[in-house]
C-alpha cells in the first residue's frame, strides 16, 4: 500500500465514522495501557518500582505507529499476537515464575533496593545484568508491539478527520473512560481474566480489520479469558485477592502437623508458606512474603514450639515487636493511632498492652479485609479499635485527633505510582511527615516507629530524622526476626522522660533490649541525608541516579532503533525538523508536569490510587478546557499562554503546597488541583494553537508521544536534584517549544484537512494519554 493510501482511505469515511472509531481506539489503548502497567508489576515486581517504564516504552510504541501512520493499515491481530503470547507465558506456572525471576537480575548492582532482592558480587553484577537487559528487551518488544498498532490508527484517524478540535476531544473522552473503567475493575478487586474480557469486548469493533481474516480475530480475543484465568490462578494459595494496588495471595497456616520452612517469610523465597511459630496466616505480595498474621495471645503461644527454624525463645514471651510499644507508655485511658496496620498485628499488640482507643490506618482496603477475616484475634473487631482505610500521610494532615502513643508499622511499599519515581510509603517517612506525627502526641507522647532496614544507611537515615524532629537520639535495637515475629529495627522518640520511666518499670524489657543492641549492632553515624518532601527517597543511599536507570535507558535506546528498522521508516527520523522538536518540547514537558502534579498531590492529599485517579483524569479535563478557550478565542496571543506557562512554574517552584494541608479535604482538594493544573491549561493552549500550523498531525503526534516517553526518563534527574526542580526543567523546555514553534501558514490560515468545517478545523490531539 503506498504511503498516502491509507490515510486516504479513512478519509473517505464519514466524520461520525471516523469519530466512533477514534473513541473506541482511545478507550482500547488507554485500558490495555494500564492493564499492561498494573500486571507486569505484579508477575514481574521490579516494574512494581519502575512502573513508569512500561508507561513509556507504551509511548514509544504509540509514537513510532503514528509515525507509520500512512504505510500501513491497523491490524488488529498484529496487537493481540504478542498479548496473546504474554498472557500464554504468565500462564505456564514455571514460564511465569521464571519471568519473575528478571526482578532478581535487574537489581544485581545492589544500589536499587527492592525486598527480598539480594545484591550480585563481582563478575556476577556484569553477567546478571547483561542477562537482564536481554530478557527486558525481549519483553519489552512485546509491549512496544502491541502499541504500534494502536498508534497507526490513531495517527491516521487524527490525520483524517475533517473536524481536529472534534477529533481531539472524542480522544480525550475516551482516555478518561478507558482510565475510569480500569479504576472501576480495580475497585472491584477484579482478577486478569475480568480485565483481558473487557479487552476482548472493547477490541470486537476491530475483528477482521485491514482485510483480515475475521475468524483468526475471533479465536485469538477468545483465547485471551481462559489464558487469563489459567495466568490469574496461585497454586498453593487458598485466596488470591487482586487489590487497587497489588496483587495479594493468602493462606491460613495453622494446621496441625505442617512443618516450619527455613525462614520463608522473612526472606522472600519461593511461595511456600508453611507454619512457624505462632504464624497462622500468610499474605504475599505480587509473589513475595509481605505479611503475617500472628496469634501472641498468651493461651495461644503455648500451643506453638522452639524450633531451629521458627526459634521461640522463652523469655521473648509476651516481649514480640508488637508488644513492645505499649511498654513505653503508660496505657491506662490511653489513645493510640497505628499507621500501616496491615492485617492488625500492631492492634493486636496494643489490645493486649490495655489501649484505650485506638485508630488503625491502612491505605490497601483488601489487606483490612484479609485481617477481619483471617486473624485470630480479631483486633479489627474489638469496639475500641477504629479502622480507616487511608494513606498515613494524608490522615496525619487531615486529623485533628491528639495520641499518647503513635505505632508506624512495618510499613514498606511494594509498589510506586505509575508516572512517578515515589513508592506508596517514601512520604511517610520524609522530615515533614515526622513533623506531622509529632503535632499529633499529646504532652508525654511516644512514637515507635518500625522499619526493615536492609541497609546501615536506611537505619541512620530514619534515626537522624527523628532526631532532627524530636530533638534527642532516638532509643534503638533490632528485634529478631523469630516465631513471635519477621522482626525489624525499632525506633523509640518523644518524651524522654515517659520511654525511661518505662524501662525502669521493666527490667526485663531494659535487659532485652541490652541484648538485641549487643548481638545485632547498628551504625548511626549520623551522616546520611534525611528524606523531604522534595527528596523523598528512603531506598537511595545519596543522590544519584541507579545504575538499573542507566540500564533500562539502554534498552529503550535499543529498542528504538529496532522498532526504526523493523518499521522500515528510518527516514523518518532523518527528516525531524523544527516542528518535530517543537512537539517534542511540548511532550517532554508535559511529562514532567505530571509527574509533578501526581507527586504534590501525594504530599498534599495522600497517595492513595483515588487521589491518583482523580488527578490524571483532572489534567485531561483541563487539556479539554484548553481545547474550548482555543475554539472561542481563536486569535488569542500564544505569547500570553507561554507567559502562562512560565509564570504559572516559577509561582509552583515557589509555593509550597503543604500549606494548604489543614484546609478541609475538598477545599484542599479543589485548591491544590486548580494550582498544580494551571500550567497544564496554558500548555494545552500552546499545543492547540502550534497543531493549527502543521499538516502533518500524525507526525506531530508521534514526535509528541517521543517526547513523552524522554520526560518519563527524564524524571530520574529527581534523585539528584529533587522533585521541585522538575518545574525548572518543564520551563525550560516549554522555552525551547517556543522557540521552534512552527510559522503561520500564508495569510495566517491555520492548516485544515479537505472538507474540513472552518470554524473547527485547527485543533487535535494535544499531550494526549493515548
């Protein structure tokens, strides 16, 4: 088919045609987009902590098809052969866990941590991260293959479409539908098998497509449910609950006659959870050991013996990590709060100790659910307890409830956001979060905060910014990992006086402690950067960026000029020109505002997946509100939108958005998204106004998507120089936009399409999501 033929073809469609089919692709790609994003993180769990690279590699895919856009038609089945490929591997149980096993050899330097990966030694770190890179190539092209497809279309329809600012909203409208469909599946706890179903469904308007066979069409979507199932299927685990943040898999451990594992749980290993110690249930997450619910009542642990794997030394009876914090606090008619409750072994803990009151944070709703069902004890049903499904940042900002005693659980994240570098617990941690939790204690208050520090550097990390807050070194020891518990380091701070009195009360626990501290020394030396809002990277020894950063980049690099080849369109990067770099600008930076957006919400209003689905769905609609101010004013200054712009960065660079946090939730909310999105309307303006010089839209928009894709890398820069910066870097780009923005046309005619409407004509797709 010759170059123009395709484009040509659509164009022969009716406008309502090519609408209905521009919607229906926009809702597929944003929904198989985050599909992919959601269940490569969980099979494979480093992209739990790198999310944001499989977002871009699906930009790369979508941008280099609008570039072929006019070569070649879409094909439906050249989407679903490499889906149908991946989701045949993840079903195959040895196929599946072997494709985890990438997560172990993509951390080998050691220097991006993720639990229960350990480090590789001398020539090792080169072989293991040589191997790794190959296996992500390889899974890569899967990704990148199923979006080339999806991007032809969208290239050519955009191309075709007589009316662009129609167009261009119709896509929007979709990417919001596709984004909320998937939030309501998640909500739902919905497995694979439910979202590869709606997949199949979404995609049957394209059975047969560019003259191909529909009956191959038919036999592949229908393939896609059962591999799912056969992909969603845990063997060996009772239930497996599929949450809006991870993938969970439980079982109940506490029958008689099964045998203790060596350490499972504390180590991750292979998912055979067996009984140890007073364990009697198990929780993984996306295949590796998270939690487990205990039963430490003291009627109970006679039952459990001292074993040499699942040692229960006598005299930690009744002294497990969840029974120390209310030693340190008198808890006659006292109030505690627990952030990351998890299944309810902290409460548990301060049940036993006497409490009060207590308040338990957990922001994973499925986990909270797991814990009235499964534990023992039953912590979550006890009238003093209180539950609240949130994130412990955003309840520190919002309550204005007081605490003798603050419990932080072992609260470590095993998963980030898809667009941004932070993981779900990195704010809770950063020098103002401290500071939240300290205005929270009542006069005499205690704080215990919890921590598996697999590194020195974490530990001193968490032990300065305590210290920092609180103004005294914390009190410090690690509790073993043992049957009463998988263990941790524990930090003791507020009043000084009240933790004494404390240990003088209890000499056994004073002695304990002694003990720990001399059979599991610490180095606090002091020197290691304390986390910030800013810079909230608890996991990153000092600020740089990790060598997996450097590795991946390499891959997406490769996989770029593979795709060129592949494509055969290498011309069409040894045509860029001003207008591809001025598209480029604008999607880098578009990228980076995001990231930016997502980020201060987080600190401002929790890093939950609601706050972060509203957010991406509240930079759309403003993109649309961009659209609508272009169409009524027509002739408005460009020059005034890129003062926006910039005006709009600097007065962000400049405000700190904290600030805000003791407004009422919707206030808050309505102020922080009217102020982080203020620049994402001038830019839509900017995008708008160029795209009516261009006539080539389906380049525009591939050379948009590649600039996507380099803000996404470009948003590592935040482990040296912070998040705030970004802001710096948006701006400068959004300079360099301006000036290679493309000239008006002859007479100051916007570019149109034939049969366009010359009052619509001149708008399209803008940073679009798709």
């Amino acid at each position: 088919m010759s170059s123009p033929d395709y484009v040509q073809q659509l164009r022969a469609l009716s406008p309502r045609m090519i609408s209905a089919q521009l919607f229906l692709i926009s809702v597929l790609g944003l929904f198989l987009e985050l599909l992919l994003i959601r269940w490569v993180s969980t099979e494979i769990r480093i992209f739990a902590y790198l999310q944001n690279t499989v977002l871009v590699v699906c930009f790369l895919g979508l941008g280099m098809g609008c570039w072929d856009a006019r070569r070649r038609p879409f094909v439906l089945r050249e989407l679903l052969y490499p889906l149908v490929f991946l989701v045949a591997i993840l079903a195959v149980p040895t196929f599946r866990i072997g494709l985890g096993n990438l997560s172990q050899l993509l951390s080998a330097a050691g220097d991006f941590l993720i639990w229960s990966g350990a480090a590789s030694e001398g020539a090792m770190v080169l072989v293991h991260g040589t191997m790794g890179a190959f296996l992500t190539f390889a899974l890569m092209y899967l990704l990148w293959s199923m979006f080339v497809p999806v991007g032809r279309l969208l290239g050519g329809l955009m191309d075709a479409h007589p009316q662009p600012i129609w167009a261009y909203s119709v896509n929007i409208t979709g990417s919001l539908i596709g984004i909320w469909l998937f939030v309501a599946l998640s909500a739902a706890y919905s497995p694979p098998m439910v979202w590869l179903g709606v997949l199949a469904f979404l995609a049957l308007p394209f059975i047969g497509t560019g003259g191909q066979a529909r009956w191959v069409d038919a036999l592949l979507l229908a393939a896609l449910v059962p591999l799912g199932w056969a992909a969603g299927y845990n063997p060996g685990w009772e239930e497996v609950y599929w949450s809006p943040y991870q993938k969970l898999s439980v079982k109940d451990v506490s029958q008689e006659g099964i045998q203790p594992p060596t350490f499972w749980a504390r180590f991750g290993g292979e998912l055979t959870p067996s009984q140890g110690g007073a364990f009697t249930s198990f929780i993984a997450v996306n295949n590796v050991g998270y939690q487990a619910m205990i039963d430490l009542r003291p009627e109970s642990l006679s039952r459990f013996p001292d074993t040499n794997d699942f040692p229960m030394p006598p005299e930690q009876a009744g002294y497990s990590q969840y029974d120390l914090p209310p030693k340190f606090h008198p808890m006659t008619g006292a109030k505690a709060l627990v952030v990351g409750a998890g299944s309810g072994n902290d409460v548990a803990g301060l049940l036993r100790g006497g409490a009060a009151e207590i308040v338990a944070v957990e922001i994973d709703p499925a986990i909270i659910d797991l814990g009235r069902r499964f534990h023992r004890e039953q912590p979550y049903s006890d009238s003093r307890v209180r539950v609240i499904n949130d994130d412990a940042r955003s309840f520190f900002a919002t309550t204005s409830e007081k605490f003798d005693l603050i419990v932080f659980g072992l609260l470590d994240s095993h998963t980030t956001t898809a667009m941004t570098n932070a993981r779900l617990d990195h704010y809770v941690y950063t020098r103002e979060s401290l500071e939240h939790a300290r205005s929270l204690l009542n006069p005499g208050g205690v704080v215990c905060l919890s921590f598996e520090a697999q590194k020195p550097f974490i530990a001193d990390r968490m032990a300065r910014g305590l210290e920092e807050v609180f103004g005294h070194k914390p009190l410090v020891f690690r509790v073993p990992g043992n049957g009463y518990g998988w263990g941790g380091v524990m930090f003791v701070t507020g009043d000084p006086a009240v933790i004494q009195a404390g240990l003088a009360k209890d000499p056994k626990l004073e002695a304990l402690i002694r003990q720990w501290q001399a059979m599991y020394p610490i180095s606090l030396p002091g020197t290691t950067r304390v986390p910030t809002d800013d810079w909230p990277y608890i996991y990153l020894e000092t600020p740089k960026i990790p060598i997996l950063y450097y590795l991946l980049a390499v891959v997406l690099i490769a996989l770029f000029f593979f795709g060129l080849r592949k494509l055969e369109t290498p011309h069409r990067f040894r045509q860029w020109g001003v207008t591809d770099s001025h598209f480029f600008f604008l999607g880098a930076a578009f990228m980076l505002l995001e990231v930016q957006n997502i980020s201060k919400a987080a600190v401002v209003l929790g890093n939950t997946w609601q706050v972060n689905a509203v957010i991406i769905s509240g930079i759309l609609a403003m993109i649309l509100l961009a659209n609508a101010i272009a169409a009524v004013f027509p002739k408005l200054p460009t020059s005034l939108a890129y003062a926006g712009i910039l005006a709009s960065c600097l007065g962000l660079y400049m405000t700190d958005l904290a600030r805000f946090a003791f407004l009422p939730y919707a206030t808050k909310a309505l102020v922080v998204g009217l102020l982080t999105s203020l620049p994402m309307l001038f830019s839509g303006i900017v995008f708008i106004r160029s795209f009516t010089r261009t006539e080539r839209k389906d380049q525009a928009l591939g050379a948009n998507l590649f600039g996507s894709l380099v803000g996404g890398l470009l948003q590592s820069v935040t482990f040296v120089v912070g998040i705030k910066a970004l802001l710096l870097l948006v701006a400068g780009l959004y300079l360099a936009a301006m000036f290679t923005r493309p000239r008006a046309l002859p007479h100051g005619e916007p570019a149109t399409v034939p049969n366009a409407d010359p009052v619509q004509a001149g708008v399209a797709v803008a940073d679009s999501p798709v």
